[in-house]
C-alpha cells in the first residue's frame, strides 16, 4: 500500500506541477533565466493556485486522508481542501531553490474549497551563506478572494552549496 501511496503522490506532483501560476517575481528579479539573482531578506514571491475537485480526490488517495469533507462534496459541489495540501503552496517555492527543510510550521485559520482561488505571499527572512550552505527562513500568508487569511507558516532550512560525491 505505501509503494502505490508513493506512485499516486509521485503522479499528483507531476501532473499538478504546471497548474499553479506564480505572481510576481520580487525585488530585483526578472523573468529573464540568464539574468542571476541574488536572494535578500525581505524579498516577497507570490503563487497562486485554485485547487480542483480532481487534485483533492488524488491528494486525498495519495495520503490515506478520506474524511468526509475531502470525498463527499457539499451542496455547492465543492471539496474542502487538505490542510497539508493547502502547505504545498509556499513549499513549491522552496523546491524550486532545491531548498532543504529543517522545521516547517502551519497555521490555518479558515477551511478552503474546491473551485477557491488562493494566494500565498512569500517573504524571505533569513539568506545566510555560511561554508558548504546557505542557511534560509521565509514566512507566509495565504488569502482567499476575500483577503481573507486563510493559512500562514514558516520554515527554516538550508540550500546546500557544496554537494557530496554519491
């Protein structure tokens, strides 16, 4: 069962990846793939993403986690969406710096549907190269259409700067 949880996950990753549609850039960065920027404390990225019936469904085979509200939709034939797939948002900023996470925290404050567009703010509050890594924090907040805070979170890890010889 945890080889085709794995499968399932590894499919959901994939398939979702180039659904999400990210916001601005932030301070001093640029499209541009050859142009390199440097991180600094304080610089903000945003993402956005509407969650689907289908990705709640898959996330909700994937994990294990089919209570109620994530398989039987309401009488607005909506989902509510999983906590811990609402906390892939931010963290899909940090994959794309091959970030290493060493504590991760999440809030949430209000439930998010089906069909819900969301936004998550990310600020950069530690950029610290030290030796073989670069030690890195970022807080969030995401909202609803409303502006409503829905989710917010912290994390704090590394990005290795040296890799080890496999």
């Amino acid at each position: 069962m945890r080889e085709a949880r794995s499968n399932i996950l590894g499919h959901f990753l994939r398939e979702g990846a180039g659904k999400f549609r990210e916001g601005p850039l932030g301070r001093g960065a640029s499209s541009d793939s050859r142009v390199i920027h440097t991180p600094r404390v304080g610089d903000t990225q945003t993402i956005e993403h509407t969650f689907t019936l289908d990705e709640v469904r898959k996330f909700a085979d994937a994990s294990g986690d089919r209570g109620i509200q994530h398989v039987d939709t309401d009488s607005q034939g909506r989902l509510m969406v999983h906590g811990l797939l609402l906390g892939t948002l931010p963290t899909i900023l940090g994959g794309r710096m091959n970030f290493l996470a060493r504590e991760i925290t999440l809030e949430f404050l209000r439930p998010v549907f089906t069909g819900e567009p969301i936004r998550c703010d990310v600020v950069l509050t530690q950029w610290e190269p030290t030796g073989d890594r670069i030690l890195v924090a970022a807080e969030w907040s995401c909202v609803n259409r409303e502006q409503a805070t829905v989710m917010r979170g912290r994390a704090s890890g590394a990005i290795r700067t040296v890799v080890p010889p496999a």
